[in-house]
C-alpha cells in the first residue's frame, strides 16, 4: 500500500504542476503513438518457473509542455498501455490476461542536427506502472516506476512532427512479493523490480 500511495501522490502532484504550466504556455503538442513493448517477467508461485509478459502492441498519448521556449525542451505528461498476458509456466497452465499501463511525467530536451527539420530526442521520467490482471476479483496493482528514452523528431511543418522513440521502462517492486491474487495468489515478483522497452512512432501535432 506504501508503493501505491507514493505514486499515486507523485503522479498526481506532477500532473497538477503541468496542467499550471499549461495554462500559463503559449503552445504545447500532442502526440499519439503505436509501437511494439517487450519484456518483463514474474515468478509462478506454484512451480517457482519465472514466466514472462507476452511480446506485444502498445499505444498511448504525450502531452509536450513548454518548458523552456529557448531551448525547447518540454515537461511531458506519458501515458502508454500494453494489453499483454502472462504466459503459461507449464502446458497445463493457460496463464492470464494482463493490461499493462504507464503514467509518467517526463523531461524531454531536444538537440538539433545538421539537418534543420531533424532533432534528436532525450527524456527521463518518472511516475506509476499500474497493472490490471485478467482474473475474476483480483485488484489492480501499482508501482513506482522510472522511464528514459532517446528517439528523432523530423519536423514536417512548424506544427506536424513523426516522432521515433526507444524507451526503456523500469518498474521497482519487492523480491518476492505475491500479486493478482483471489483465493489465492498467482504470481509474484522474482526481484526488486522488472524492465520493458518500447520502440515507438507517433504523430506530433502542435496547438
């Protein structure tokens, strides 16, 4: 329950700060994006295999910020969900459905290349993993979780933008503790936390 009311508190104050600044902006972006997500892995409690997060589609938005016109670099508010599953340790085992979301806030700063139309993007961000299990009376289970990316923005006009990105996600957690559980819990972390990465590409749109 420490982990949950530490990134819900977080997520929510630093979503307030960027709706503030929103306020106070001139312009922002928006970008909705497609993409690939990869690993991350449990343990099952029954057999003690480790089982992994089924490879799969992943799509989400990004709110861009204003942060510091000069510069251009930008607060950004992440959201980005998986509907995954975790397989199955044996062959009598079907695993589960597994939704898999990310609500980061992020600091993006761009650096410009030879080409004028073409940035290379870094970001670092921080905020909730909130986990929603497939399985009939089981809650929903959230972590502190930290993000970095690096991606190119090529700029199609001053207000349309295709974004690329790989970004890397990782999720604190303690070692052995049981999740999903109804009767009985299903599986548990198989260490102090998981990673996935994301390869991405999107749409920015500027306002």
């Amino acid at each position: 329950m420490r982990d949950v009311r530490l990134a819900t508190t977080l997520v929510v104050c630093l979503i307030g700060l960027g709706v503030t600044s929103t306020a106070a902006a001139q312009s922002f972006e928006l970008t909705p994006f497609a993409g690939w997500r990869f690993g991350g892995g449990f343990e099952d409690l029954a057999t003690g295999a480790g089982v992994d997060l089924d490879d799969g589609l992943s799509y989400g938005l990004i709110l861009g910020i204003p942060w510091n016109a000069q510069h251009r670099s930008r607060l950004e508010l992440i959201w980005s969900r998986q509907d995954t599953a975790i397989g199955a340790a044996s062959a009598g085992d079907p695993g589960f459905d597994l939704d898999v979301h990310y609500l980061h806030v992020s600091g993006m700063v761009p650096f410009a290349t030879s080409n004028d139309r073409l940035d290379v993007l870094l970001s670092i961000g921080a905020g909730a993993t909130i986990m929603l299990p497939g399985i009939d009376g089981a809650g929903s289970e959230v972590r502190f979780s930290a993000s970095a990316a690096v991606g190119l923005l090529y700029h199609a006009s001053d207000r349309i933008g295709i974004r690329l990105e790989a970004r890397g996600w990782y999720t604190f957690t303690e070692a052995g503790g049981a999740v999903f559980c109804s009767g009985g819990c299903v599986v548990a972390f198989s260490g102090s936390g998981f990673g996935q990465g994301e390869l991405t590409a999107g749409l920015q749109l500027g306002f």
